[in-house]
C-alpha cells in the first residue's frame, strides 16, 4: 500500500488517522437517524459534510473541528497519522451515496433514499467500529489498476 502511495510527483498531506474514525461515528450517527425517520434534510446536511470532505479534505469538516477542539487535546498517545488521500476519496464516495438519497426522495422514491443512506451508513459503520474504511480500499485498488 505504501509503495502505491509514494510517488514523488504528489504532495503530501498527513491527518491524524483518529479524526475520520471519529467522523465515522458521528457520521453513523447521523446517517442511522436518517434512515429511521426518512428524513432528507438530515440527509442532506451529512451530504454538506461530505462535499467539505471531499473538496477541502476531512480536516476541514465540522466532525474534524470537535475531534480537534474537544477530543484530541484529551488523548494521551502520540497520533498516528495517514495520507489525506484515501480518506477524502471516501468523502467524495459518501457524497455520491447522499446525492442519490436526496435525489431519491426528492423524486418520491423511498426505496432509492433507503438504499443510498443504508450503503453509506453500511460504510460509515465499518469505519468507526472496526476502523475499515473502505472508500478508502476502493481508492487504494483504484490506484493499483492505474499504476500498472
């Protein structure tokens, strides 16, 4: 994985790899409540979210903001940190699946909505309990069928 990330012509940027997990469980969260109440505003802010995600990097998102101001200064261990990339891929991935949702409803289409949110909160769940993201395996296998 990390030879398929080094490459020299990219600039590098490096986030503590415990923000997204934290944003994860928010983002669970949010995308549970969802999902239980049909709701397309909710949805549509978390969509919010993840375009922030996706344009400007996880950092910049408002989940990003508590886990600096209000929990990272509480951790004690040195943080580990990761290449932005993947986890802003994954931004853009939960994006695709809040756009559809919203689409969805707005279309009158509750199957589409239950669908989108339930893939993305599918996703945002493996990342938070079990720290597996896994927009950002789909980035890392996309990048290992164009590099060759």
């Amino acid at each position: 994985m990390s030879e398929i990330l080094n490459k020299p012509e990219v600039a590098k940027i490096y986030i503590d790899a415990r923000g997204p997990r934290f944003g994860a469980a928010i983002t669970t969260t949010v995308l549970a409540i969802a999902l239980v109440t049909q709701s397309t505003w909710l949805l549509a802010v978390q969509g919010l979210v993840f375009f922030i995600g996706a344009v400007r990097g996880p950092q910049f998102t408002p989940y990003a903001f508590i886990f600096k101001t209000l929990v990272k200064p509480r951790l004690k261990k040195e943080a580990p940190t990761e290449d932005v990339r993947p986890p802003k891929f994954a931004q853009a991935v939960g994006f695709g699946f809040a756009l559809v949702g919203v689409l969805g409803a707005v279309a009158g289409s509750s199957a589409v909505f239950t669908v989108a949110v339930g893939m993305a909160l599918a996703a945002a769940f493996l990342n938070a309990a079990f720290n597996y993201c896994l927009g950002c395996e789909m980035y890392l296998l996309g990048l290992r069928f164009t590099s060759k």
